[in-house]
C-alpha cells in the first residue's frame, strides 16, 4: 500500500483511527490515492472552529473510501486528508500551502479563513488547484478572477439579511455596534454589514478592531457601550473571543442584545459567561442535537471516533466537502479543476443540514458561495434554546 503522510496535532486533535494517525485500512491496494490539503486553525483561540472543520471534511472522505472509493475511467480512486495548522496566520498558511503543493502533491485544498485563505490565492492560481475553504473574505476572495476558489461556509452576508429584520422586529433594535478582528475576515465582515443595515434602515454607531488572540477587550467594549447600541455585533469573531466579549460587555453592565453571529459554541458561551451568557443570540451552523436521520447517522459516525463531550454544531457545515468534489469528479470524469468548477455550478447535493448548492452571481460577479440556512438560539434559564432556522435564501444570494 501506498504510504500516507499525515500531519496533524496528535494531543490536541483526539485522532481518531482511520481518519489521522495510521493508514486507514480502507485505503485498498488497488486505488490510486489522492491527497486533499485541510489547512486550518488547530491551535490557537480559532482552533474551536478548525478542529471541527478538520474532523469533519475527513469524516466526509471516510464515507467516500468506506463506500469503495470512485471510479474514473476505470480507475478506482480514494482520498487520504492532510491537516496542516496555520494557527490562522496568513504567513503560515502559505508555508502550510507550500508544503502542501510541493512536498505533498495535493490534489485539492481547503483553507480556513478569508485572510488566511487570501494570502494563499496567489500560490494556489500558479498551480491551478481547486479549493474548497471555509472562510470570509468578502469579495477580495470570491471574486471573478479567482474561478477556482469556492467558499464551503455559510454567507455572513446571508446570515446578516435574515437575523437583523427578524430581531428588528423581536428586539426593537434600531442601532448597533459592529466587532471585527483586524484582518481581511474582519474588514469584509464590517463590509458585508453595511449595506445590509442601511436597507434595513438600523444604523450603525460604531465599529472597533481588534488584533486576533485578544483576551482582554474591556477597554474596547467601554468604548463601544458608552455610545450606548441597542445591538452588539461579534461578526466574524472566532468562537472563543466572542465567548469572552459577551462576558466582558455584560460584567461592564451592557444591557442591550448581544448577537454571536459567526459560529459560536453554545457550550463554551455557556461555560465561559457564567451568567452574563444569558441571552445571548447564537447564529450557528444546525441544530445542536440531531433531528433527521441524515443527521443522526453523521451523529453516530462521529461517535466512532470522538466523545459525545467533543461534538458541537459547527461539525455539520462541512460534512460534504469532499463529497462534493468527488461528484463533481464522477459525473465529468475528470480531475480538470477548471471543469470541475464549472459544474460545480450546477450541481446539487445532499447533506446532514439538506440540498446545498452554489450561488452567489449577483454579490461576488460569480458562483461560488454555497448556500447554507441559517440557525440561530438564544441562552435562556442557562441553557441554549432553538429560535428558528431561516431557509429562504436572500435574493442576491442566487
């Protein structure tokens, strides 16, 4: 059997057999291999998200080569994920990406991050190598002249045109404060906001940056709340600093709504609040517990290799990843990435969160964001509560 390189954080990923560490024994002797690049955040205050993201996009390649693997012409193919941490650092993601292209020869990447995944655009155009990320960006990243790079993660433009009317109406905000970090990510999410609160007419009375891997943002929230917003906003704020800054505002005695917009874990807005979690909206990626059958068998699929204390909702939005480009591969029968991406377009695909598609045209000038609902709770009695998730997709989304 080929031999497989894996790179991953041992202690701090839980590896779970057949997806990091050893060979899986599904990798048959008579499949060609190819290696996908997973280039994420497995250490640091993003690693909430890249942990997850990680694990799941491999569990999506575990389902493929359980299955057989895919045939092309003939040949019978299976994927071998790489993970490699760039602690959301764009210079290490680009050493990462490197590696990844040269040293490793992968097939196809996907990168955390807008910034990150911007720094690495100019790498991946050389080598013409399709990737399937999870990040922000804006329109810096997802644009036309960047045909091969798909965004795999919810719209925040998306999420932003459904949950501010609704909470308009539910909540009586009529101003907010925006929070970034100090990145691309953060400045495209002030970007995506904007247009979105003017055409709702709720105004925005401030916005603040901040460096990545801040724990302190007291002095930053003392700004903000003396401007006195009905709405803070954490944006594209990882899952750990948001957790803090709903803590931090409410000890500095904010008593307005404070919405968690990109991905927070319940579990450790809960944990790390204490109290002053209370009310807190969560946007996340589905439901925290699983509904449907499909979710149900992702469920117990990660049950295999991970404790049930591991599971959060950010593992459903990226099951497919990988799945998606082998369809792609399948129905063309080819490893071309500017034909995959061309049908890519079109295709349609089953998922744990249901049918996922790519849009786009009419925001980025092309169609490459997948389009994903929207799901939002709110911490009640210390608990996280389901509110809604909102499915009709906004028109400039299609």
């Amino acid at each position: 059997m080929k031999k497989v390189i894996l790179i991953a954080t041992v202690g701090l990923l839980s590896l779970g057999t057949g997806f990091w560490g050893n060979p899986s024994p599904a990798l048959a002797a008579d499949a060609k291999i190819l290696n996908f690049g997973l280039v994420k955040a497995t250490t640091g205050p993003a690693a909430v998200w890249g942990i997850p993201n990680s694990r799941s996009i491999s569990m999506g390649a575990s389902k493929i080569n359980d299955q057989g693997g895919f045939k092309v012409k003939g040949q019978i193919y299976k994927w071998n994920p790489i993970v490699y941490d760039h602690k959301y650092v764009p210079a290490e993601a680009v050493k990462a990406v490197n590696k990844a292209i040269y040293a490793d020869k992968v097939s196809f990447l996907s990168i955390m991050g807008g910034s990150t995944t911007l720094a690495c655009i100019p790498l991946m155009k050389e080598n013409k190598i399709l990737s399937v990320n999870d990040a922000g960006g804006g329109k810096a990243v997802t644009n036309p002249d960047n045909p091969l790079v798909f965004r795999y993660n919810p719209s925040i433009e998306g999420a932003y045109a459904r949950i501010l009317p609704y909470l308009m109406k539910q909540e009586a905000i009529k101003t907010m404060a925006v929070l970034n970090p100090d990145d691309e990510t953060g400045r495209s999410g002030l970007d995506a906001v904007k247009p979105i609160a003017q055409v709702n007419n709720l105004t925005i009375i401030t916005t603040e940056f901040y460096e990545r891997g801040t724990k302190e943002f007291t002095p930053m929230l003392t700004r903000v709340i003396s401007k006195n917003p009905d709405l803070i906003d954490t944006s594209y704020t990882d899952p750990t600093s948001c957790a803090l800054i709903n803590k931090q505002a409410r000890e500095l005695g904010y008593k307005g709504i404070i919405l968690l917009l990109w991905g927070p874990n319940p579990k450790d807005v809960i944990t790390i609040g204490g109290p002053h979690a209370e009310k807190a909206w969560m946007g996340v990626s589905g439901p925290l517990e699983p509904q449907t059958p499909d979710q149900k068998d992702f469920y117990n699929r990660f049950l295999k290799n991970w404790p049930a204390s591991e599971w959060d909702s950010n593992y459903w939005t990226h099951s497919e990843q990988i799945p998606c480009v082998t369809k792609a591969i399948v129905e063309t029968q080819s490893f071309d990435p500017f034909v995959l991406a061309k049908h890519l377009e079109t295709m349609t695909w089953d998922s744990p969160l249901g049918s996922m598609k790519v849009g786009g045209t009419k925001l980025f000038g092309i169609k490459r964001q997948m389009i994903f609902p929207s799901t939002y709770y709110r911490v009640e009695g210390g608990k996280p509560v389901f509110k809604m998730t909102l499915t009709q997709v906004p028109d400039f989304l299609e």
